[in-house]
C-alpha cells in the first residue's frame, strides 16, 4: 500500500491546500469575453492561467508546503469543467454559496469519452515544482449530483449515469498516471448531502479508483456534511479505497471529532481542515496547533497532514497566503515538540 511518507519522505505534519487558489479578477473578465464569443481571449485565458500557476507553485515551495497542487485555475466550477468534456452543455447561472453563482451542466444524451483533458496542466504544473504534485478531480457523485438530465431513456437509472461518470472520470485518471502522478486527490462535496443515493456514489466512487491503491496516494475529500449524515456513511466512507480522508474542522469548532473518536479512520491518514476558508479571518500558528493537539489524542501524528478546510478559490490572495502561511508556521511548531513520534 502506498504511504504518504513515500512521497513526502521524512515529513512530520506534513502540508498541503485542497487544491484551488484565488480566481484572479483577470481570469473572471476572459471567461466574460469567452462566453461573449471573443475568439482571441481563450488563448490569452490559457496563458494567463499557466502565469497564475507557475507564480503559485514558486510561492509554495518557498514557504515550504509539503504536498503543492497547481491551483485549478483553468476551472471556473468544479463539476462544469468536468461535466462539458464528458458530453454536458452548460446551462444559465443559478443561485450557490457565499452569494455567488455556478453554471450547472446538463447531459441530453449518454456521458461521452474525452481526449485526456488534465494530462497537459499537470505536466506543466509538475515542471514548476521540484517535488510531486497533488492532482483533484471531481467525484462521480458530485458529478451526478450537481448535473442536470433530461432523462434519456438510458439514463432513467441513475446508477447507470454514476457508472458512466466513473469510467469517463477513469480515464482522465489512467492518463494521468502515464504522465507520472503519484498522488490523487478525489472531491467529492456532494456525497453525504443526499442519503438516498449514497449506497450507489459509494459504489461510483469505488469503480473510480478500484485497483490503485497500490500505485497512487488516494485521498478523498468531503466537506457541506453534518455530524449526522457522515455518521451514516462513514462506514462505506472508510471501506472506500483511499488512504487518506480529509475533513473540514476548522469551520466546525472540530465538531466531528468525536466522529472519528466513535468509530476510527480504517486505518486511513486524515487531511485535518485547519483554517476556514469561508473567512477572512486569519488563523494565528498558536491557534492551528492548538486544534491539532485535541486531534492527536486520537489520530497518530504521523497520520495527520495539515490542510485548508476545503479549496481557497473564494479567498483572495493575500488572506489565502496568509492562512497558507501560518498553517506551514504550524507545522514547523508541531515538528519541533513531536519529532520523537517520526514514522
């Protein structure tokens, strides 16, 4: 089985982000003249999102996070970008979070095969970083979820429309294992807000990543769940083949904590959510150690890597280093006390 030493060596407390990164005002203004039919503005938006990730990948490894990703800066949502290669068309603006608005995607006909989309952006974001790089997708069941169907008659059984995703979301993952991934991270928001399905995304999820455990750190990340609905899933969760399964606490006051003091990880890492991403508030270093000690009572050290709680998309940049900053200052102050615990 693949450990997160083997690809973070010798690092206690190790650091990552979930993986997007502010949305410069510059990217939202192309998107604008794309959808407006300007031709010339989708080779300035690819040019401007490789600047925007080779400046972030500089950043992160000159503070020292441990596990950098490429900051999604090509992706305006996480399950459209995903859903108009796969087939979908993009529908209107509806109503989303912290005031803002998304474009769902509607699928009129069978989920399709696409050419290996994330192959290119990773590779480059690999080049910028002297260490390996975490990868996201979005998860079937968020895919799902989040979609719109037209109910054609191969899709009035939406197990089918999962399992359809799944092998669409396979293949992105296979050509990214050729280009030399090592570690996949799976987000799926979606997952416990839904119970009636949730035996059939478990299922999904599973189809997505069966088989890889021994060849990639898989690491699935949740967030918008209550105590009560993970509490439901969370055996299927820690049956899912993943080695690592990230949570928001910060957000929470860790108000699942005793989730997994009840009824363990599997044996799983756990992706601790330090900083909330819903604030600008900044998190002190003394403030994140402080949450993390009330972890360790019950999760080994060399089990828990330090992360946001979910993407840092909606923050801007500076309170986005910040929190990133003092995270990293976190860290340093819990190796510095635990290094005897080094796995």
């Amino acid at each position: 089985m693949t450990q997160l030493r083997d690809i973070v060596p010798g690092v206690l407390y190790s650091t990552s982000h979930v993986g997007s990164l502010p949305q410069p005002r510059e990217l939202r203004l192309l998107r604008k003249r794309i959808r407006e039919g300007d031709a010339s503005a989708r080779e300035e938006y690819r040019v401007l999102g490789e600047r925007f990730t080779k400046e972030w990948m500089s950043w992160q490894e000159k503070i020292g996070i441990d596990l950098p990703a490429g900051g999604e800066f090509l992706r305006e949502d996480m399950a459209a970008y995903f859903g108009q290669y796969f087939g979908g068309t993009l529908l209107d603006f509806v109503p989303s979070y912290e005031n803002r608005r998304y474009r769902p995607v509607e699928y009129a006909g069978k989920v399709a095969s696409a050419p290996p989309f994330l192959r290119e952006a990773f590779q480059r974001a690999q080049s910028y970083a002297s260490r390996p790089i975490k990868e996201t997708i979005t998860g079937p069941a968020t895919l799902a979820d989040w979609a719109v169907l037209r109910y054609p008659p191969y899709y009035r059984d939406r197990r089918l429309f999962r399992r359809d995703l799944a092998r669409a979301l396979r293949e992105q993952i296979d050509a990214l294992v050729s280009a030399g991934m090592k570690v996949l991270q799976v987000d799926e928001p979606a997952l416990t807000t839904k119970r009636r399905s949730l035996d059939d995304d478990l299922g999904a999820i599973a189809e997505t990543v069966a088989g890889l455990e021994d060849r990639l750190y898989l690491i699935l990340h949740i967030c918008y769940s209550t105590y009560e609905a993970l509490e439901v899933a969370w055996r299927g969760i820690c049956a899912l083949p993943f080695h690592q399964i990230h949570m928001e606490m910060a957000n929470r006051n860790y108000a699942l904590l005793p989730l997994i003091e009840r009824y363990g990880l599997g044996e799983k890492d756990l992706g601790l959510g330090v900083v909330d991403v819903h604030t600008d508030r900044i998190e002190s270093p003394e403030e994140i150690v402080a949450g993390v000690e009330r972890v360790r009572r019950i999760v080994p050290d060399e089990k828990i890597q330090l992360l946001p709680d979910c993407g840092l998309k909606e923050r801007t940049d500076p309170v986005a280093k910040a929190k990133l900053e003092a995270m990293v200052a976190a860290a340093g102050i819990l190796r510095a006390k635990y290094r005897s615990a080094r796995g």
